[in-house]
C-alpha cells in the first residue's frame, strides 16, 4: 500500500472513506484531496489562491470531522476548490493555508453535506495514521 492515500468504502446511502498517512499533518492533507477528488470527479485544481484555516478540536477524530467539513463548506458555498494543503498541529489547533481556486462551482459534479461522526475511526500507530469517516451526501 502507498504511504499516503484513500479509497472509497461501500456504505448505505452515503459515502465511507478509508485514509491512510504517515502523519497526522499528512492525513488531513489526504482528506483534503479526496474530498476535491471526488467532488470534481478527480479535475486537476490550480493552487494560484490562498484560504487561511483554523480549527480548535477536542481530539483527533474531532480535528477530521472539523477539517473535512471545512474543505465541503469552502467548495459548496464559497466556490474555493482545495489544490494543495500545509497543516501544522499544535495541542489541540489546526494552523493551515489550502491553496487552490476560486469560483469552482462549475466543476463541482457530486456535491457532498457533511463529514460525520457516525462509524469515525483515527487510529494513530506507531508506523501510520488511518481514518475512517462517513460523509454525508
């Protein structure tokens, strides 16, 4: 398996994904491309505009769910469509920058809701990190 990447998991009525990381930093990133990846139907996105993300979490799972929601709201409302990521945990606060493009709307062909808490694993190991999250769609 590659050090870093995803894959759909068959669910009832919405949408399961597996993530897999080095790092915590680099799970969040991963998320972030599959959540474009999918909404875009894998379109190639620019990193030419910048979004500033903060995030405060109770604990891993929580920073997910906050993230993945972030990068849903960010495309469905404001049009921005997530290119690239830099993520820096410190405690229990997300620092990131998404670069990516703006007025994305058009490119959107599977519009998902919402990450959930429903089924949520993040399992930090000693060699990875791996997730599982329901999204809403």
């Amino acid at each position: 398996m590659l050090p870093a990447g995803y894959r759909q998991i068959d669910h009832t009525a919405d949408l399961a994904l597996e993530l897999w990381a080095p790092n915590e930093q680099e799970l969040l990133v991963v998320g972030a491309f599959a959540v474009t990846d999918i909404m875009t139907d894998g379109a190639t996105v620019s990193t030419d505009a910048i979004r500033p993300v903060r995030i405060e979490a109770v604990d891993a799972e929580d920073r997910l769910v906050q993230w993945l929601n972030e990068i849903i709201v960010a495309a469905v409302v404001d049009g921005f469509l997530v290119g690239d990521a830099w993520v820096e945990l410190r405690n229990n606060s997300l620092i990131a920058e998404l670069r990516g493009e703006h007025n994305g709307w058009s490119r959107i062909v599977t519009e998902l809701k919402s990450a959930t808490y429903h089924d949520l694993v993040v399992d930090c190991g000693d060699l990875d990190v791996r997730a599982r999250v329901v999204i809403d769609v």
